[in-house]
C-alpha cells in the first residue's frame, strides 16, 4: 500500500499564486467555497490539494491552475 506524500512545492506554488492576485487567506478560501483552516492546509502541503478546488479557483479567482500544478506558467 503506497504511503500518502503531499508535494508541498504545490502549496508553496498555490501561497505564491495568492499572493500575486492580492488576496488574504482567508479570501481565496471564500472565493473557493472552503475554510481558512483548509485553505493554510493546502499552502502548508499537509492536504492534497483536490481538482474541484482548482476548477473553482481558475473560475473564480484567475489564478493560474497549471502553474499550481507544474510550476510552469500557463501565460
């Protein structure tokens, strides 16, 4: 059975997506429809990051998705 391993480059990827659109913790959580605690979770690398909350923030938020989730730029 594989052992769960959360990437935290993804989290650090996400934080810095944050804070290039301006927005708090605790708005980008609003905007994707989840807690403040999971949204740190995610930054944090401590939760897996699902793809129902990247559809909800490429919609709502204009980050970039891709760049979340390769490091590389989707612009």
């Amino acid at each position: 059975m594989p052992t769960e391993h959360f990437d935290n480059a993804f989290g650090h990827r996400l934080t810095e997506e944050r804070s290039r659109l301006g927005l708090a913790v605790h708005e980008l959580a609003h905007l994707a429809g989840i807690t403040d605690y999971m949204q740190k979770r995610f930054e944090n690398g401590t939760s897996a990051i699902p793809i129902d909350y990247l559809q909800l923030l490429a919609a709502r938020s204009g980050a970039d998705v891709l760049y979340i989730i390769t490091g590389g730029h989707s612009r």
